[in-house]
C-alpha cells in the first residue's frame, strides 16, 4: 500500500487511542483528587507536570485549578494533548485516507470529532460535568476500534493501524501508571495507608482492569497491580500485551515468521517483546517504576521512529529497488 | 404541508404543469408531500443534512479557518425527469461526447476541420484551453474526454439546451451518488413506486473505462486517482471515488518517474501505476511542459504518456473544446464528424471576435448574457438585464479591448422546481440546472441521473455552490413502457 496511507492510518489510530487515554487519565485524576480531603501541595500541578506541557498551560491558565486543567485536556484547540485536538488529527489521518479505510471507519472518526466539536463550542458545560464527556470518549473510541476491526479487511492497512494503536496504547499506560504514582505521593501521610487499597482501585478502573485483576488476584496489592498492568499478558491495556500484538501486526505486515529479525523494526520491537516476556516485577520496581517507565516510553519511541524510517519515509530520490511482485 | 399554495410562476416547473396538475410521474412525490405534517417535512430535512454531514459530504470553503468544511445545501424535493425525455438527452449526450473526442484528436493531428473552414484556426489555437505540448499525443483507443459533465439548463419553451461542456475535471457526481442514498433513506415509499433508475453503477462504470484505456500488454492495470490533496474543494469527492472503485488515491509526492514508467511509493517499495485518473488541472500535470511554477505536479509525465506507458483521464488538451466560444460552433462540429444534426440544440451565441456579431452585442447589452471565455464558477460573467448601465459600460470595455474571448446570449428562463424554504413549509419554486455525466470508454455510458443544481436565491440563475447554489437529487423514471432497469 502506499507509504502515505500506511503513515496515515497509523496515525489516525495513534490519535483516536491518545484522546481515550487522556479522557482516562483525566478521569482517575478527577477521581483521585476527590479521595483527598486535604492534599498536600497542588494537586493539578502534578496532573500537569505529568502531560508534559506546562509550558504551554501555565502561559496560557496560569494557575493549575481543577476547571483549568479539564478544559485544558479537553475542549483546548491550542493544547497540543487535548481530546479535542487528538480527535482533529485523528481525523485529518482518516481524511487523507478514506479511500482506505472503510466508510463506517470514517463515519466513526468524523462523528467523534463532530460530537468533540461541538462540546468544545460550549466549552463550560464540560467543565461543569466532565463524567459524561469522559465516558462518552471511552465509548466512541471503543466503537472506533470496534468498527474498524469489523469493517477493515484484516490487511496489512489495518495492521499499521493496530500498530500505531497498540504502541500509542503501551505508552499511556505507562503514562497512567506512572502519573498514578506521583499523585500518591500526595496523599497525607497520616492516612496514606488506608488510601493505598482505594487509589490502586482507581488506578485499575481508569483503565478498565478493576474487574479483570480481581479475577486474576483477588487481593489488591501493589506489587501484584504493577505486574498486571506492566506484565500480565492477557489484559489488553498491559503494557506486554500491547507490545506482543504490536509484533503480531509488525509480523503480519513483513510477512515473516515470527522469529524474523530482518529489518530495525522488528528487531527494536523483538527485544522490548523478549524483555517483558522473561520481565519479574519485583527488578522493575527495585529500579524503580518511574525510571523503568520512562525508559520504556523512550523504547517505543525508538520503535516509531524505526518504523517511519521502514515504511513511511518518503525521499525525494527513492533508494528502494522497485520489487518483482509489485510491478506487475 | 400546503402544496396548493404552491405558485408555479411563469417559468417552466418541473413538478406542475401550468394548471398545478403534477407532471407525469410527479403525481405520488406531489400527493405524498401534500400528506406529510410540516414538522415531518422539517425533520426529514434536517436528518438528510445530518446524514450529509456525517458522511463529510463537503466541500472546503477557501479562506476561512475554524468550520472550512461545509455541506452543500441540499433540498429534499427532487427534480423528476420522465424516461422519455431522458431517452432523447442521452442519445443527444452520446452524440455531443463522440463528435468532440473525435474533434480534440484532429485539432492535436491534422487539424481538417480547420482546413476545411469549420471553425477558424485563431479562435482554435488562442483558447487558453488550447494546450501545444499535446500535439501528436496519441492516447490510447484515441479516446481523449474519458468522463465528461455536461451543463443543461430548460428553457421556458420547455426544451432542454446545453448550456456549456465540462470536459476536463468535471466535479459533482459524488453528490449525485450521496443525495441518492440519503433520498432513499428519506423517502423509501415513493422512491420505491415511482420507478427511479439507480446511479450506482457509476464507479464500476467509471473503473471499466479507466481499465479500458491503459498501456498496452497490460494484464491487470493499476488505476489510481491523483488529487491536488485534501485542501482542494473537490477532495472528498476524489477519495470516495478512489473508495468506491477500490484503487489508491495519490498526491504528486506519491508518484515518481523511472525508468520511463510511473511508479507510486508503498510500504514494499515501488510499485508501477498504468492509468491515473487525474483530478488535477492539466496545465499544473507537469511542470517540464506545462506551468513551470506547478508544485502539484509530476516533472517528466508527459513524456511517459507520450511514450504510452501510462494513461491520463481526460487526455490533457481535452479544454480546447469546452471553451466558450468553442461551444457556438459544436452543431457544426458535430454535422462535419457525424454527418448528423445535433439533437441537442445549444443557446443561440454570439462570439465577439466576429465583428458583425460584437457589433450586435454592443448595440443589445441590457438584453444580453456575455460570458468571459475563461471563466468559471459564475465568474467573468455580466446578466445584462439585470446589471447597472456602469456595469454594462465597463463590460462593452472588456469585450472591445479583447473580443476573442467573450460571447453573449439570450438569457433563458431556466426551469424552477419546488423547494423548501425556512424550516421546510414553505415551498417555492427557485431555478435548476442540470449536469448529467458522460462515460467514454468502449462505449458511451450516460448515468442516468445527474446533479441537479438549485439557485437557493429567490429569483437567482446563479446555480453555482460559490455562489449560493444547492442541490436535488435526479430521478430519471424507467420508461413507462419498459421496466428499464427499475429502482433497487
């Protein structure tokens, strides 16, 4: 397929995945915030810190109150991260494209940003009652995936695009976790204990995991809640099984066994696949989860900038020979 | 909603005839809208638009930044053509389409019909459309105009006229297939009942004649569609019928020349493109023959389409026979390639460039339409009943200082067909034109239907989407005699 449309559906996935992960993180910060009668220092400072764009928020907000960072992560067409914003890239992909994706795909795509659209319109009520808006994103980034994977031909367009989803979905995880873990530090050390079961509660339900980790531990513990949402390999939001499938796809595409080690992509993304497979978390956490997640996060970076440089790249004088099977 | 209220007016109305009786096929549309509440009505309206909207139906508006994209209104009451009448425009279309192919290839050959008198070499070789850098192209099957939109507009005297040729990019057909779907969804009964022919053959129809037209030896061709990108105004229409025919929709930056073939960039390398159906202007195609300054384009195209190896549709050059002064002389075009009347008759014109006629046009500026030949969109246009005497000056200026390139002609009373104002109860009438589309490929295929452009403006004959233009859907009836094809 053509590197421009195979970039394109990347894309597209990467940034309807992003605008349901910020409608998550937003939601447990929300959350987490309402379990804190007393936070010590600023509480939506650290929400911020976490997004990795002060900057931009404090030269425009300036102070970190709970409406200004909603509208921020939301309705915000200047906010790089906003749901909004996500949802307009999202769908300037999926527009350069719909001859590639399938009507139903596109139908999706467009509603969710006519429906962003149109919040961001009426800016204040979002900020009055974020739940709704939340769990509407949840719910029309869930239809999203769920349309494209029932109406796209199971192809080597829709794998860049599970790719693109999958890496985007292994970073936010991260992202949640780890941000998950600087609010902790917030709470007030007298009761912190006593908080430990519910904010690792929370942790789980912003991405959906509560359920799925009770049947799979039944207590909750913190050592056993990072290995499911790092390690565990059935949880479609841990961060490994994000990374296998993400190979499934990158397989599928070269159209290799798995054991292929023939281009930069499938070796980077091999051996961060080999890594959390053989991966015990108590190493992880004695490093450090910040500085393990950050490392990671800097991986799959690796991993989409190999995968541009396969695939997508266009030159202006190309050095690929044109193939036999393709010319014909 | 009150359809007796509804005023016919002194313009031919394509639902009523003069005494308010509904026209022959019009009788179930005109007694179901009669029944239908207002508030239904207003409700079906909006849902269609909403359904248009989130299809992305919708062209992007220059110059604006937050909402570029709009729909093109659309009017739920659509505009009826018997099969009868339309048996009578599609032999005509056929015609029209055989005998100007046939003409673009001699004018980039031998050039007979100006040897032998039929059209002068100076209003030939000044049209702006006239391309050079095409002379001795041979496109493969000879076949130059692969997908024309031709412009048709009824008069008061009832008879259809043609109004003007689009044989270079023609836009449109992708709301013709849009206001279908929606039509259907909107009103299933009549569509049902009264027999409409169905449109949706026209991508298939369109990808038969794409694959007809490429390189020789090739078993499988690839067909792409080659965009100016998603900042054009037509782009939606580009990648739904890239959609539709199932083949790649390219940008320039995805082509490349080597080797003396055309290739597209993938994922796997390079991979050979054998026909392009180009939505982009021709002179911008390539800027080694054409416009130096084109950023759209592919250097060195041309010389693999010369070479044969790769298919352009339409053909580049093909503009030199919808140029408007062009136009005034297709009857006789016709009769000097098909030894054949024309069955379609065009709006009596007079060309500037002959003094004679420029003298007539002068001396009757308020009773004339003259157009710039050059121009689009409704653009370069004067209406000289309606403009001020100043107006009228500064165009006799014009045509004076550059008679080649303006013609004028009677204004016609084009045909009104209801229409929904307000929040949809109230009807009336507003002028429609009419571009049913031509396929040239093996054979001449005309869809039966077509976009049917509504002036949204009380009174206006300015039809065009930049200018407060709307549109209907078409439905062309299986002729009563025969069930051609009925409704699906």
């Amino acid at each position: 397929m053509l590197s421009r449309a195979a970039d394109a559906l990347y894309w597209m996935c990467r940034y309807a995945e992003r605008a349901e992960n910020v409608a998550r993180f937003l939601d447990v910060s929300l959350q987490v915030m309402l379990d804190l009668p007393d936070p010590h220092g600023e509480p939506w400072a650290g929400v911020i810190a976490a997004t990795g764009d002060d900057a931009g928020f404090y030269r425009r907000y300036g102070t970190a109150t709970r409406d200004n960072v909603v509208r921020f992560l939301t309705v915000d067409h200047e906010s790089p991260n906003s749901i909004v914003s996500c949802l307009r890239y999202a769908r300037d992909n999926a527009r350069t494209i719909r001859e590639a994706i399938s009507s139903e795909t596109w139908e999706q795509i467009n509603k969710w940003y006519l429906l962003v659209n149109d919040a961001a319109a009426g800016g204040a009520s979002v900020a009055d009652n974020p739940y709704d808006f939340l769990a509407a994103m949840k719910e029309a980034s869930h239809l999203f995936v769920g349309v494209t994977y029932l109406t796209m031909t199971h192809g080597e367009g829709w794998h860049f695009g599970r790719i693109g989803r999958l890496l985007e979905r292994a970073d936010q995880t991260s992202r949640i976790v780890d941000a998950k873990q600087g609010l902790f530090l917030l709470r007030p050390p007298e009761v912190g204990a006593s908080l430990d079961e519910l904010h690792l509660s929370a942790l789980l339900r912003s991405v959906s995991a509560l359920e799925m980790y009770r049947k799979r531990y039944s207590r909750i513990d913190h050592a056993l809640v990072m290995t499911f949402l790092v390690l565990d390999k059935l949880f479609p939001r841990s961060i490994r099984h994000c990374l296998d499938k993400a190979k499934e796809s990158l397989c599928a595409i070269m159209d290799t066994p798995s054991g292929s080690t023939g281009t930069r992509p499938e070796r980077l993304l091999g051996r961060l696949v080999a890594e959390y497979e053989y991966a015990v978390i108590e190493e992880i956490l004695d490093q450090g989860i910040h500085e393990h997640l950050d490392g990671l996060q800097s991986k799959l970076n690796d991993v989409g900038a190999a995968i541009h440089e396969q695939f997508f790249a266009t030159r202006p004088d190309p050095v690929q020979e044109p193939m036999a099977e393709a010319a014909q | 909603m009150d359809i007796a209220a509804y005023e016919p007016g002194p313009f031919y109305d394509e639902m009523f005839d003069p005494e308010r009786r509904p026209r022959p096929g019009c009788d179930l549309l005109a007694r179901t809208m009669a029944e239908l509440p207002d508030t239904d009505i207003a409700r079906r309206q909006q849902a269609a638009e909403r359904a248009l909207l989130h299809m992305g139906i919708t062209f992007n508006v220059y110059g604006h930044d937050h909402g570029t994209e709009k729909i093109l209104p659309f009017d739920l009451v659509p505009r009826v053509v018997s099969g009868k009448e339309w048996t009578a425009l599609e032999r005509g279309l056929v015609q029209r389409t055989r005998a100007l192919n046939l003409f673009i290839d001699d004018i980039y050959h031998k050039q007979r019909v100006i040897a032998d008198g039929i059209i002068p070499r100076e209003i030939v070789e000044t049209a702006s459309s006239y391309l050079p850098g095409c002379k001795d192209l041979d496109p493969p099957q000879r076949i130059w105009c692969h997908i024309n939109g031709t412009d048709l507009v009824r008069h008061s005297d009832g008879k259809y006229y043609v109004l003007e040729d689009n044989l270079r990019c023609p836009s449109g057909v992708s709301y013709v297939l849009h206001n279908r779907q929606v039509m259907k969804r909107t009103f299933p009964n009549v569509f049902q009942q009264s027999r409409v022919r169905p449109v949706d053959a026209y991508p298939s129809e369109l990808l038969r004649v794409l694959q007809h037209v490429c390189p020789r030896g090739v078993a499988t061709p690839n067909v792409v569609v080659l965009t100016p990108g998603p900042y054009n105004s037509a782009y939606s229409e580009h990648s739904f019928l890239a959609q539709q025919m199932g083949v790649e929709l390219v940008v320039a930056k995805d082509l490349v020349i080597r080797d003396g073939f055309v290739w597209m960039r993938t994922t796997r390398g390079l991979a050979r493109v054998d026909v392009i159906y180009r939505r982009i202007d021709d002179t911008f195609l390539d800027p080694k023959v054409f416009r130096p300054d084109s950023m759209l384009g592919i250097p060195g195209i041309m010389n693999v389409v010369r070479a044969g190896r790769v298919a352009l549709a339409n053909a580049p050059g093909t503009g030199v026979a919808d140029d408007k002064v062009v136009y005034a002389y297709v009857p006789a075009i016709i009769k000097y390639y098909l030894g054949e009347d024309a069955i379609l008759p065009i709006v009596p014109t007079f060309v500037c460039h002959d003094e004679k006629q420029r003298a007539h046009v002068l001396a009757n500026l308020d009773k004339l339409v003259v157009k710039a030949a050059n121009e689009s969109g409704g653009y370069g246009m004067l209406m000289g009943p309606q403009a001020s005497a100043a107006e009228r000056a500064a165009f006799a200026d014009h045509i004076k200082a550059n008679p080649r390139n303006y013609i004028a002609q009677p204004l016609l009373g084009l045909s009104r067909v209801p229409t929904l104002l307000g929040d949809g109860n109230v009807l009336e009438g507003r002028h429609v034109d009419l571009r049913p589309y031509v396929l040239h490929g093996r054979d001449i295929f005309v869809l039966p239907g077509g976009l049917t452009r509504v002036a949204l403006k009380k009174g206006s004959f300015v039809v065009n989407s930049s200018q407060g233009g709307g549109s209907k859907d078409t439905w062309v009836l299986a002729d009563e005699n025969g069930a051609k094809d009925a409704a699906c």
